[in-house]
C-alpha cells in the first residue's frame, strides 16, 4: 500500500528495455547521438508542429529553466499559491531566473483562478517600481489532482495575451492530464496558448527524464547554452532519449497514465463510500483526504504509506486538530489489490 509518491515507483518495463537496447557501443554525446535526433522527430509529430525540446535531469531544472529563459531578472511569473514552483522548488526557479519574482495567486481546486490573475494584473504599480508582469505558470495536472479543461487554460491565457505575458505550463504530470482530458497533447498546449511546457517522463515511468519543449523554436534562441551553464547537459544524452523515446512510442505514456488515473478513481470511490469524500475532485493520479487522526495511526500502523499535507490547511480546508488531509498518490505500478486492501482497512472497525 504505497501511495507516497508516483516519484517512488520502478522504472516501466519498455523504458528499461530502451535504455538496455540504448547500451551497445559508442555513441555521440552531448546531445550529437541519432536516437537524440529520432526523438526531436517524435515530439514534432506528437505537438502537430516543429518544437524545440531541451531534456533535462529534473522537473525542478525543467521549469526553472524554461521560466528563466521567458522572463527578465525584473520579471513577474504569476502561479497559483500552491503551485510546486513556488512551494517545493528550494527558489530554484527565482535563482535561475536571476531574481524573477513568483507570485503566487488563489483559485479553488488548485486551479488558477482568471480573476485572480487580472486583479494582479491590474494592481501593479508598473515599473520601475513594481517587477513586470512576464510570465503566466500553469500546472497541469495541478498540485491538487485536479486538471484545468481547455476552456480554462484558454480563458487565463487569453489574459496573459492580453497582458504580452508568455506562458509555462508545468507538465510533471501532463500525462495524466492528457489521459484524463482524453484531447490531443497539441490542442491543450500550444493551440490553447501554451508557449513551453515542462512535460514530464519520470513520475510517469522513467528513470529520470524531463524534457522542455517551445513551442515556437525561435523563442528557445540560446536555451542550449543555459541548459549547460546550469549544468543540465546530460553528458551520455542517448539514455535520457532512449527513456523518453519509448515513453512516448505506441502511445505508452497514455497507457500508464490511464492506469494511474484509474487507481485514483478506485481509490475515491472507495474512499467517498466509507464516508471520506476527497477534498478535491480527483481528475488525474492524487488524492487528498481529511482522516481522523486514530485513523492515520491505524493506517500507518498497518504499513500504508503516504505523507501528511501540510499546504492544504487553508481556506479549502481549514486545520483542525483531531485530523489531517492526507494526500494519496498512484502510480502505473498501484494494483487494484493495493488499492482495495486500503480501503479495507479504513472500513474496519476502529
Ligand atoms: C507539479 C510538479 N512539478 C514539478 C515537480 C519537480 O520534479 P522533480 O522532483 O523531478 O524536480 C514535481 C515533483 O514532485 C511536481 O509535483
């Protein structure tokens, strides 16, 4: 009963099976390697446009990158509140980005809310005094498990078009977006006014592989030069496309995110008919809970892992002490029989 982190589940079979295939002989490095050149194909044919795609180690490098390379030192980048870049990246975004300012701003379901954003927008003082505003940062799926529709990513970047602001969209687990949205990767990104996306592999199945891809290539002038100078450059590069490579072949990345997202609702529902609804509506792979705290105990006791979730004691739901929100996540790896054994558990008898 793992339900700690999508983060700790093995590495999906095809992936290994690329990067064994990937192992034989020299190749070029630094990028210079075919299986590289292949992958560039691929990403094209996936977004129905030339893209230019950098990969990275992280999603923390991915985002604070690509959030750097769109906005000045004195640049705004307007996110929601609890968003990862503003909540769990150690500033790396701000440091990257010579001292650019992350604002975070409200919205229910983890979801930014558009009059939360023009409201900022319109409360500036302007510069030189206030930063300006450069950046709009979306993550998609949210850190609430939610996902925006194509309605609502087109509505915030019709604003941030309006404000000449481009727009990052946090993809740690766009897969699951995607899957759950069941639309084309192109239709929720660049043709509802996306400009880069941070799109993830490695919560989805990899071993460690996080690729930024622009949208328009002339915008991604000189991104090669600050993925070495933050010393992001893989080195044997072929391993990080043979991962993403076969991510991406037949549709797999789809496959497991759906089964993913298939544990999470078997976990809702179960959960929702043992008398504990989620606090928000489970679209993607999280799910987030408020237990009594003998119940916590108990589940902890019995082995069941997952992590307490200290962000969600706010306005959507206010601390209380004789409870936590729990958050759940699920992964290719979560089995029915995982999921079922939990909820087992929560309707014993305390
Ligand atoms: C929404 C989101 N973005 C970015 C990241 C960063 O990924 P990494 O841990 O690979 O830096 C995470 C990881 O938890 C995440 O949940």
């Amino acid at each position: 009963m793992n339900f700690a982190s999508d983060n700790t589940a093995r590495i999906a079979a095809p992936i290994l099976a690329a990067l064994e295939r990937a192992n034989c002989g020299p190749a070029p490095a630094y990028g210079n390697d075919p299986l590289t050149a292949a992958l560039e194909q691929r990403f094209s044919a996936l977004f129905e446009r030339e893209v230019a795609v950098f990969l990275v180690a992280t999603g923390t490098a991915a985002n604070a990158l690509a959030l750097a390379h769109l906005s000045p030192p004195w640049g705004a980048v307007f996110c929601h509140e609890r968003a990862h870049i503003a909540t769990d990246e150690c500033g790396a975004p701000e440091f990257f980005g010579d001292g650019l300012k992350l604002v975070g701003l409200p919205g229910q379901d983890g979801k930014l809310a558009p009059a939360a954003l023009s409201a900022a927008l319109a409360s500036g003082r302007g510069p030189p005094h206030a930063v300006r505003p450069a950046l709009l940062s979306l993550t998609q799926a949210t850190e609430c498990g939610t996902v925006y529709t194509l309605a609502e990513i087109a509505a915030l970047t019709d604003i941030a078009r309006r404000a000449r602001m481009a727009v990052h969209m946090d993809g740690a687990r766009f897969a699951n977006a995607v899957a759950a949205l069941g639309c084309s990767p192109a239709d929720i990104t660049w043709r509802a006014g996306v400009d880069v996306l941070a799109f993830g592999a490695t919560k989805g199945g990899a071993l460690g592989a996080e690729a930024i891809v622009f949208f328009d290539p002339e915008r991604a002038r000189d991104m090669d030069m600050r993925r070495m100078r933050a010393g992001q450059l893989l080195s044997k590069h072929r391993f990080a496309a043979a991962q993403f490579d076969a991510f991406l072949a037949d549709d797999l990345w789809l496959d497991l995110a759906r089964h993913a997202n298939g544990a999470a609702r078997r976990l809702a529902a179960g959960l929702t008919a043992a008398g504990l609804a989620p606090l928000w509506p489970v679209e993607a792979n999280e799910v987030f809970v408020r237990v009594p705290s003998g119940l916590d105990a108990r589940l902890k006791a019995a082995g069941a892992l997952y992590y307490a979730w200290p962000e969600a004691l706010d306005a959507d739901s206010p601390a209380r002490p004789d409870s936590s929100v729990i958050r759940l996540v699920s992964s290719f790896t979560t089995t029915d029989e995982e999921v079922d054994n939990f909820i087992q558990l929560i309707r014993m008898p305390g």
